[in-house]
C-alpha cells in the first residue's frame, strides 16, 4: 500500500469517492442523480486507473513488433540511458531518432486521447440519454402527455483531439516518460481529458460549472493530499517529511539483524555506527584525476533551489575503465564493479555516479551493493538495472538517505549503548505503526473531501447562484414534468 507505485490505495479511493458521491447525489437530487453519478464515477475511475495503462499495453505489443523492443524515453543524459541503449544496440533501419521518439509519443498519446475521449465525450452522452430514456419510459407507463420535443436534449458533436507542435527530441521524451512510466503523469493527462470532456457535454451551464467545482477541485486530493498529510505527520513525529517505507525497512531489517548476529548479537551504538554507517563522506579522498562527466539540473530543480538550506547538486558520472586506471586495489575494483551493476551499462559501458565511487570506497553496511540492490529492486520492480527502462537515480538514493536517517534513529535510542536485536525489531514495529497511521490519516483526509465537501460545495455553490437545490443536469426534464401538468 506504500509502495510508489502501488495502486491499491488509489483504487480504495475510489471505491470510497464512488459511494459517498453517489449518496451525496441521491440525497438532492434522487434516482436520476445517483444513478448518473455512479455510472460516471465506476467507469471514469476503471479508465482512470486502468485505462491508459490498457492502451499503453496494446501499443506495446505493436511497437514490439515493429521495433523488436520495448523501451522507455526517459533519461538524466549521464548515467540511465534507455533510448540511446536502443539506438545504439538495435536501431530501427530507415528511421531517425527523432522519428522513433515521434513514433513511441504518437503510442501514449493516442492512449491518453483514446481514455480522455471515452470518460469526456462517450460516457456523458450516454448517461444523459439512459435518463432521457428511463423519464420518457416513465413518463408512458404513468399514463402522463408525452412532449419528446421537450425532453429532447441538445447532444454536441465531438471533436477528435490532435497532438501538435514540434517539440525538441528531449522534450518529446520527457513528455512521453512522464505519461507512461509515472502515476502522476498517467492520472493527470487523464483528468484533464476528463475535466474537459464532461463539461463539453454538460447539458447546461450549471451542470457545466458543478463539474468544474467538482473535477478540477478534486485534482489535488486524488494526487497529493495524501502524501502532503503523511508528510507532515511525520514530521511531527521524527523532524523529517519522509519516513522509510516499510518494504525498504524490512529488507534493511534482515540485513542488520544478520549483520548483528554475526558479530555476537549486540554491539555497542559507537561500534555499530561505525560499521553500518561508515565514514562522513567528506573524510573519503578520491584519487587524483578522475574524469567526471557532469549532469545537468533540472529546470524544477533550480527553481526550487531558490528556497532550499542546500543545493542540488548536479549527477556525476564516470566509467568503470576510468576507474580501474586509477586504482589498482583488487578488492575496491570489486566493488567498484559490484556498484556498477546497480545500474544497467549506458550504450555498453559500465559506468558510477561519484556517490556510488565514494560509497565503495567508504566500506561499510549501508553501502553494501548487495543491501542496495534489494533495496532498489523492490522500489522499482527490478528496473533499476533494465538497459531499456528509466529510474531516476535522486529517487533511489533519497531512498538510500532515508536508510541512514533510519539507522541514525536507531543509534539514538539504543539503552545502556548497546545495539541489540530486540533494539532493530522495536523501531521495525515503530516505523511500521506509524507509516500505518499515517497512511490512515492521509488517506481519510483525501476520502473525505473527495467523497463528501466537495460535493457538499458544489451543491452549495449551484443553491446559492440559482435558488434551486436539485440536479442541474435534470432541469429540462423537470420543466417538462411541470408544464405536462
């Protein structure tokens, strides 16, 4: 339920936002609402979950088939490399780069437009003629005049939507990555097809303003309400806005205990600390000489360095070769090869930032390429070391700084300075109490909103500017119901 990717508690969400909204509806504005609310809330919350991840797979199999690969676009030019990988191992005959990256954006975007389309332009069409329909039907059996010119609503005709422009190649596949391979990309594109599609098709401009109330004042407790809750209780509770995921924590765990156990069960916290941790990492020299290729910072990254204690620094990176003409030590080059597989080869090269050349020299638990590559897998789902997916590097290694800062709290409450295994499993249960409870509370935050003030607002909002307290999208059939009499 932690994971980054995990969508679990986004479907929880939803399930939640479905029945409150659907309540919430029937309670002003009776069957017709209800039923209009759940059949727009149930299938905008399949295609938003699954929809373009749907379309993305198909399109997968045919550009399996054209180019003989699957592979992602995204990159940080210095060290993860996946559409480069391509080119360089297997690249398609007759085609360009840039022809190539147009082609891989044309498959998501199509995706996105396709979803977009259905929840914006298909769903709420048929919805308003399920209630055209059901009131005509009723209206017949009731025996009542019947005025279909009335009841008659004005259906808009769509529009297929177009991609254009002409893009820089990076930007297309930063484009193209952050809409396949990111949760926040994938449901944002889709909202904002969704926003714009359904009040295309409102029936009317109140309807048309309660879904914009609605829709784009949801967008931010579906995405990050509950991380921004979590967040902050942790810092309440520790003095720091992020906390160790409980995946990392258990595999972090394992290590240590097994680590403990091999030196007699107990050590005390100096001894302990100084194994796991290692040294301050200005203590580490680096030989003279390496040659370090420089990344670049991002354009979010500078912005935000306006308001941060410390910069960002910016990736460096050399090769493996570079390295083992430096050092000669045969246990550190081993290290330095175990390092570089924590990453898959860029264009057949083996290569390190200069964190991971620091962190092999600085021997010590934390920094175990082992320890890390479990660490990773689990974050990623083993693509970290995929030569055609793309990880950002700053995520894995705050990761790892969420480790030390785990260790680090350890350290602190160790009784009479010993670290036991009693000590390791306590701030195991701590951390996962408390990653719990804050899930719990970040969770019920965004359900709240989403499932009951929102609505609460919207109703509010269309009472106040009309004087009616009822369904907008009903209105015409209620006008007619009142003129029949």
């Amino acid at each position: 339920m932690t994971k980054p990717d995990a969508m679990a508690p986004i479907v929880g969400l939803e399930a939640t936002v479905t029945g409150g909204r659907t309540v919430q509806a029937a309670k002003r504005g009776g069957e017709n609402e209800a039923r209009e609310r759940l059949i727009e809330e149930s299938t905008g919350a399949i295609v938003w979950l699954w929809g373009v991840k749907s379309l993305n797979a198909i399109g997968d199999k045919v550009l399996n088939k054209l180019f003989g690969a699957n592979f992602d676009v995204g990159t940080d030019k210095v060290l993860r490399t996946p559409f480069q990988n391509f080119m360089k191992k297997q690249p398609p005959k007759n085609l360009s780069a840039k022809k190539v990256a147009l082609i891989k954006a044309a498959k998501v975007l199509s995706s996105v437009l396709i979803a977009d389309a259905f929840i914006g332009l298909v769903v709420p069409p048929l919805n308003q003629k399920l209630t055209r329909n059901l009131a005509k039907k009723k209206a017949e059996t009731q025996g009542k005049e019947k005025s279909n010119d009335k009841l008659e609503l004005t259906n808009k005709a769509t529009k297929d939507p177009s991609f254009k422009g002409n893009a820089a190649l990076s930007a297309i596949n930063a484009f193209t990555n952050a809409i396949e391979n990111t949760n926040t990309g994938k449901l944002l594109s889709t909202d904002a097809g969704l926003v714009s599609g359904r009040m295309y098709s409102a029936r009317n401009k109140e309807e048309r303003r309660e879904i914009a109330i609605r829709d784009i004042g949801s967008i931010y407790f579906y995405m990050w309400a509950q991380n921004h809750v979590g967040n902050l209780l942790n810092f309440v509770q520790t003095g720091k806005f992020h906390r160790l995921d409980p995946n990392s924590a258990e595999i972090l765990d394992k290590h240590l205990s097994n680590f403990l156990e091999s030196k007699g069960g107990e050590m005390s916290v100096e001894e302990f600390s100084k194994k796991v941790l290692g040294k301050q990492t200005s203590e580490i020299k680096l030989a003279e000489g390496i040659k370090f290729e420089t990344g670049e910072i991002s354009k979010f990254d500078k912005f935000l360095d306006n308001f941060r204690k410390t910069k960002t620094e910016p990736l460096q990176v050399t090769t493996l070769a570079e390295l083992k003409g430096k050092y000669n030590d045969p246990k550190l080059i081993q290290r330095f090869e175990e390092m570089s597989k924590l990453q898959p080869l860029r264009q057949g090269e083996a290569v390190l930032t200069k964190q991971q050349v620091i962190d092999a020299i600085n021997v010590s638990e934390i920094n175990d390429p082992k320890l890390l590559d479990k660490v990773f897998g689990k974050l990623t789902n083993g693509a970290h070391k995929d030569e055609y997916k793309f990880v950002s590097n700053k995520v894995l290694y705050d990761k790892k700084a969420q480790m030390e800062d785990y260790i680090a709290d350890i350290c602190k409450k160790a009784k009479n300075g010993k670290v036991d295994k009693s000590l390791l499993r306590s701030a195991k249960n701590k951390n996962l109490l408390h990653s719990g409870i804050n899930f719990v509370a970040g969770f019920a935050t965004a359900a709240i909103f989403l499932s009951t003030l929102i609505p609460k607002f919207q109703y509010w909002y269309t009472r106040k500017t009309t004087g009616k307290h009822e369904f907008p999208g009903t209105y015409e059939l209620e006008t007619s119901k009142t003129e029949n009499k």
